[in-house]
C-alpha cells in the first residue's frame, strides 16, 4: 500500500469544545476545601504561638496570623471552585480530563498510548468517598493523566473499559462506561 498524507480541512475537525463533558464528583469540591483548610491549620497555629519577641521582626506574629487567617480561608474557597469546574470526557479513541481556574489545561490521552492503570485513593479522599485514576504510558514514572475527583464505582468503570481498550478486546464502542446495569 503506497505512502498517503491527506490534507485535512482544519474548519471540518471535530471541535473539543462540542465534547460534553462530565463533572468529577460534587464530594471533590469538598475534599479540596478540606485538603486545603487542613494545610493551612499547621502554619496558624505555629504563627499565633511565636511569642512575640524573638529573631524575627516584632510585626511577624502580629501581621502575618491575621494575614495567614484571611489567605487560608480565601485560598480553599478558590481550591474549592476550581474543583467545581473540573470535567472528564470518554471518547472511542482517548479520555479528557479539563481542570484549572484562571489557567484551564486540557489533557488528552489517546487510549492506544495507555501501558497501565491504576486507582489510588488517600485516607481524605476515602472520607469523602473519592478516587483518583491513573493512566499511565510507555516510558512514564508517574501517571500521564490523573483524573482526580471521582467515585470509586466510575474509577472501576473507567479502568475496566480503558483495560478493554488497551487488551485489545473486541471494540467496545456500544459499551456506556457510565452505566451500571449490567
């Protein structure tokens, strides 16, 4: 079969944007909020313990604990939107994982590319009822894509249809990842 490139009419592409996306677990806002107040609690505490005479200049306990009281609160309110916004998408071919507030990032994997798979969830996480997905590719120490925020029962769905897809299985393409009929 000889060699061919087509020229592809970019106007003609699918758009990304028309992908429906779905939104990782309403838990996960709460999970960040919590994750993010908890980090927080150490350096106030500390700060409104120094006694105010010390080697540091005298304003630091007397400025920076207020300061640290309304940037705390303030920085989990925005971990918390940020995980509001935060979206997947199943496609044949490739999963889309979208995050970030001021800078949105869009990740891509192509199914083709994934080598393995695997579920983590932290002591918080289990609290909140949360997974996180890690899809990993050839060559790659950490997960190329980590979709975060999800239950474990659309984790096990996921994993179970990327693993199809990477087996080699017949094609899946009638199978709803989401749906937990059968």
């Amino acid at each position: 079969m000889p060699f061919s490139n087509a020229r592809l009419d970019p106007a003609r592409l699918p758009r990304l944007e028309e992908l429906p996306l779905t939104g990782v677990s309403r838990a996960y806002a709460r999970y960040r909020l919590a994750h993010s107040l908890l980090g927080w609690i150490p350096a106030l505490v500390v700060l409104a313990m120094l006694p105010p005479h010390g080697p540091w200049p005298d304003w630091l306990p007397l400025v920076g604990a207020p300061l640290l009281a309304v940037l705390g609160p303030l920085h989990s309110g925005l971990n918390w939107v940020e995980a509001r916004g935060r979206a997947y998408g199943l496609r044949e071919h490739d999963l889309v994982y979208r995050s970030g507030l001021l800078v949105r990032r869009t990740r891509i994997l192509p199914l083709s590319r994934v080598q393995h798979v695997e579920t983590v969830s932290g002591p918080l996480e289990r609290l909140f009822g949360l997974v996180r997905l890690n899809c990993f590719t050839a060559g790659g120490s950490s997960g190329d894509l980590q979709l975060a925020g999800i239950t474990s029962e659309t984790a096990a769905d996921l994993r179970d249809y990327v693993l199809s897809r990477i087996r080699g299985g017949p094609d899946r393409e009638d199978i709803d990842p989401h749906d937990r009929s059968g």
